[in-house]
C-alpha cells in the first residue's frame, strides 16, 4: 500500500497523555475522524506494537503512524439540480430537498445521493476528504431539507471541521411540532446516547457519563391553538438526531418524525404530513478563510408551508406565549 510512515519519540512533556490526543496535536494536516478510522484499522504502532485509541504514553514511547494515500472515490455522478444559496473558490453552501440522502450508506444503493449530484457539477471534489463523502463537512437527515456546507478544497475542509469543533456556527432550525411548549424562550439539556432497546435509535439518558451533551435552545414562532406550533431552534452541539430526540423526550415531538413523533399520529394523519417538518433554515458562520461573516437563509420549503397552512386551519394561528 502507499502512503508515508511519520515516526516520532513522545518526549513526556504533556504527561500522560491517550495516543489518539497526541496524534491530534502532533499530525495537524489530516483530519480527526481520518486518524480515528486509521486507528482502528490498525495504521497506529507505539514501540512496534498496534494500540487502541484510549493507549497512554507516558514518555520515550516510539509512536509511527502510517497515513495511506487517499483515493479518488469511486461514487458515480449523477446529473441533477442544485439549489445554491452561496459560492465562491472555497465552498458551496446547498439547499437540500427533504428525501435526497447527503451521502452513500446502508440501505442506499439504489438512490442517487447529494455528493453524486455534487460531482457531476464539481467533479474536483473526488479528491476533497472521504472518498465516500467528498467534499461534505457536515450532514443531515435524508427527510430533513435545508442548508449543507461544502468545502471545495481538503485545507478548507479542514478548517471547517475545527470551527464545528469549537462551535463556531449558528445552526437555526424551524421545526413543526404537537404541543404547544409552555415558555418561549426555552432550552433543553440532556444526554444522549444510542438506545439500548433498539441500535437505530438515540435515547436521552440520565447518566452523563455514558452519553453525551446536547443543548437546544428554543423559541416560540408561531401556535396553532394547543394542538401544534412552529418553533425556531438553535443547536450549540450536533448530536445525531438531538433536535428530534430532545423534542420528543419533552413532549413536543416533530411532525411527520415516523423515528420518534409516534405521538403525533393523529394530526400527521389529519394534514397528510409525508415526512418530518424540521427544516436547517439558517447558517452564521465567520468565512474559513477570508474571515467575512456570512448569515444565510433558505426559504422553508412548500410541504412545510402548506402543513403550516392546514394547521392554522385546525387550531387558529396565534401568537407564541409570553416571555
């Protein structure tokens, strides 16, 4: 296999420090998740030995990590529409219909994803990050629409994942929801780990050593009666699946969310909802590398707004509660 072997002496002087730690602080032109996954593939030696991640040096240890060439992804083109919000020579950011997959998984071979339509208009990005997922810094939901950030070379991609890393965006959802949350503003904080009955699933915990923060902070948009809302939500950590998890878990779960919004049944049935009305409306962010601040938006789409429609009808548009 080709690649390059970087060899180095741990001098001791972090103290005792996990190997995966070092290799964070002493390789800084590969990213994170790459070292990680090259871990457990068995690319890590320490004194000639492979380690785990959560291996401890202590100091004189002879750690050598091999970093294979990345290849090309192998993921076909595919032609279809982008709906662009922002560009220019570093990123893309997208507007993602609800039902298009980001990027190749299980259950997903027959379906053309956004990175297939990514490459067919920008085909330099078979070489930018995972092969499977070029290009792409962050994700969401098949049925979940709104803005995708897209870097357009491995240096930006880079620094992106650091910014999400030190939570250096604003990540506004708007979400339709049962219930009516009884303050405005709102947040939530729990621990979310994957669910013991069911390995698909997230579940919020109560032991915080087993799972891991999630804060959601809320506002009231718009109540439908008692019966529904809109809410505006702010994410300061991206766990998978927290805005639908944390909303339920509180009573308040999103519409059309067949997963974990069982408890709305009743009215997905009533306004004929299709998928789960949670839409990635907006991204503030300082520019990766010009330092510029962007604030963008995209629109809520059609089967939102009409569900938005129908539930007026059903319960009377009024205004949030009070403060």
């Amino acid at each position: 296999m080709k690649g390059t072997k970087r060899k180095t002496v741990y001098d001791g002087s972090q103290g005792e420090i996990r190997v995966d730690a070092f290799l964070a602080g002493w390789i800084t032109d590969v990213s994170r998740s790459r070292i990680a996954a090259l871990i457990k593939e068995g690319f890590l030696s320490v004194d000639g030995e492979k380690v785990r991640p959560a291996f401890r040096l202590s100091g004189g240890e002879t750690v050598a990590f091999f970093l294979p060439e990345e290849t090309p992804t192998s993921l076909e083109p595919a032609k279809g529409e982008l709906d662009i919000i922002y560009e220019d020579k570093d990123l893309l950011v997208v507007n993602k219909p609800a039902g298009l997959t980001v990027h190749p998984g299980a259950g997903t071979e027959n379906e053309t994803t956004l990175v297939q339509i990514l490459l067919h208009h920008y085909p330099f990005l078979s070489s930018v990050g995972d092969p499977e997922r070029p290009g792409i810094v962050h994700r969401i939901d098949k049925d979940t629409s709104g803005l995708i950030m897209v870097a357009k070379s491995e240096a930006v991609r880079l620094k992106m994942l650091e910014m999400f890393g030190a939570r250096s965006f604003t990540k506004e959802y708007r979400a339709l929801v049962k219930g009516l949350p009884s303050q405005s503003p709102f947040e939530l904080e729990d621990y979310l780990a994957r669910s013991t009955a069911d390995r698909k699933k997230i579940a919020v915990i109560q032991n915080p050593e087993k799972g891991k923060l999630a804060v959601t902070r809320g506002r009231v948009v718009k109540a439908f009666g008692i019966a529904a809302s809109e809410v505006s939500l702010l994410i300061e950590t991206g766990r998978t699946h927290q805005i639908r998890v944390q909303m339920a878990h509180w009573g308040y779960p999103v519409l059309g969310d067949k997963t974990y919004g069982r408890s709305g049944s009743e009215l997905n049935r009533r306004c004929d909802i299709r998928r789960q009305m949670l839409h990635a409306y907006r991204l503030s962010f300082a520019h990766p590398v010009t330092g510029a601040n962007l604030d963008l938006c995209a629109p809520l789409p059609k089967d939102y707004l009409v569900t938005a429609e129908k539930l007026a009808e059903l319960g009377g548009g009024k205004k949030p509660p009070k403060r």
